[in-house]
C-alpha cells in the first residue's frame, strides 16, 4: 500500500514540477517520508 502511495505522490512532484515550486518541495518532503515508512516496513519483513 506505502509502495503505490509513494507512486503516485512521485507523479504528483513531477506534475507539480516548475509551476509550483513551493507544493513540490512539500510533496517531495512528504514523498520521502512515505518513502522511508515503507522501507520500514519491508526492512522488518
């Protein structure tokens, strides 16, 4: 569920891209720590 979630929050960063500098820093930041959860998650599988 955390891998699709970071997907699509990567799809968003890159349609955020250059019109939005500001919400794509925030997206990116939320991204990675979606990200780091789902690493998480796996590393304790």
């Amino acid at each position: 569920m955390l891998e699709s979630i970071g997907r699509r929050m990567r799809e968003r960063v890159e349609a955020a891209g250059e019109a939005d500098p500001a919400s794509q820093d925030i997206l990116i930041a939320v991204t990675q720590d979606v990200e780091k959860h789902h690493w998480t998650m796996q590393a304790q599988r």
